[in-house]
C-alpha cells in the first residue's frame, strides 16, 4: 500500500515506522523544510498536496501541532485522500471504541471500551483513554496522559505528559 505522509520532522519518522507495521511498504513525504527532514523521501512541500492523490491514495497528517493537523487534514480531505488510522501492533484499542480518520495510536497506548476519538487525535506513547471518554478532534494526549472514565474533551487540546483528566 502507499501512504503519503504530511510532515517530515521527529513525529513523522514515528509515525513512519508505525505505517511500515501496519503494512504500508511506499511512503512519501511532504515538508516545507526537506533539509531537516527525518525520514524521506519528501517528494514535495505541504502547498503540494493536491498533486499526489492519484500516486498515494492514502495519506496522514504527523504533525504535533494541533492547529496545523487539523489544517492539512482538512486539505488531505478536500483533496480526495482516504485518511487511515494507525495502530501501534502493542497498544490496545477496545472492539467497541470508535476511532475517526487520521487518529494516531501509539507504542502501549490504551483505547478504552466505548470511548470515542475525534478526527485527527493522537493518542501518544502509554496513554490511557479510559471507557465512555469522548476526545475531541485534533487533541494530542501526550505520553502516560490518563483521561478518566467518561470525561468529555474539547477540539484541539493539549493533554500533558502524565496528566490526568477527570
């Protein structure tokens, strides 16, 4: 499968190796500063999006920032990309959860029954989303972060390393 992948800084090589497990073999890049690329190869800048949906029919946006995520999101959409979810193989995600497209899952991160995750939300390493939670599009839970049973959290919010929300 091919995966264009928007960003190409620190997260972006995470998130590479992240699409590699979960069987993506052609990844490209996009990035507005190719020479502190991570990981490549960039085939573009971000203004460049629209011009590989028909080469890369799946794309993700791996950018920390909330307000930039949700931006190129949006643009991956409106540019008729299918926008996946992506798994890490040792976290895990109830049957009954609900995950939108381009929800990142990291390395030990737990997605509990019942909880619901909003487009565009990264889940980080060893987070916890416990059950009946509702996150927010384009939130980033950082790592260890817990959210409590049942809690509600708005669009684009920041949870710290090792907070908890209840």
């Amino acid at each position: 499968m091919r995966l264009l992948i928007a960003g190409a800084g620190s997260f972006a090589a995470e998130i590479d190796e992240l699409a590699r497990l979960a069987g993506y073999e052609d990844i490209a890049f996009l990035d507005d500063r190719p020479e502190k690329a991570r990981c490549g190869p960039v085939i573009g800048r971000m203004e460049d999006i629209g011009k590989f949906s028909a080469q890369y029919p799946f794309a993700i946006v791996a950018l920390g920032n909330n307000q930039h995520r949700m931006r190129y999101h949006k643009e991956l959409m409106r540019c008729g990309y299918q926008i996946p979810v992506l798994v890490h193989p040792t976290a895990y995600v109830s049957p009954d959860a609900a995950l939108s497209p381009g929800c990142i899952v990291r390395t030990k991160a737990v997605v509990s029954r019942y909880a619901t995750l909003g487009e565009g939300v990264i889940v980080n390493v060893g987070a916890l989303i416990d059950h009946d939670c509702e996150i927010g599009a384009f939130t980033h839970v950082l790592m260890g972060a817990v959210v409590r049973n049942s809690v509600k959290i708005p669009p684009l919010t920041w949870i710290g390393a090792n907070e908890v929300r209840e």
